[in-house]
C-alpha cells in the first residue's frame, strides 16, 4: 500500500494499532494487515525508525509480521538505478 495523508495518518510512516498492539510500516503494509480497517481511535503514528525502535524497546508493542517481509508495492528509488 502506501503511505495515507489523511488525518490521523497525516504522511507518517509507522501505524500502531492500540487494539493489537502492532506496528505496520505503511511503505511495507500487505492486503491482510487490514489498515484500512482501523478505528481513527485506535491509530498511534510515528515518522522515524528511530521512534519505532524507542517504542519497541518499551516492550508493549511489536512489529507487524506481514510488514516485516518487506515492501511489496514500493521499490525504493536506490533500487530504480
């Protein structure tokens, strides 16, 4: 998928779900994490790899599983050479 502009995604990189407590890189997300599906309410956002790591380190959330497989619609533009 990609990245969302609307509010409360507002262009940030990292979703996390409060109701399962997991962490979907939108640059990565597949189908079946169901992002979409997300109450607005349950939505906490992060922009940088260093807040996801500070947020994992706390030990309540984890990462998404499907995300962590890497992108599957995204093709960084390193790799466009």
């Amino acid at each position: 998928m990609a990245k969302r502009w609307r509010p409360p995604f507002n262009f940030k990189r990292y979703c996390g779900d409060t109701a399962t407590m997991l962490v979907h890189d939108l640059v990565c997300e597949k189908p079946d994490c169901h992002v979409s599906t997300f109450e607005d309410e349950q939505i906490t956002m992060w922009d940088s790899e260093e807040e996801v790591a500070e947020v994992f380190a706390g030990g309540e959330w984890s990462q998404c599983q499907l995300c962590e497989s890497g992108a599957l619609y995204f093709t960084p533009r390193e790799e466009l050479k």
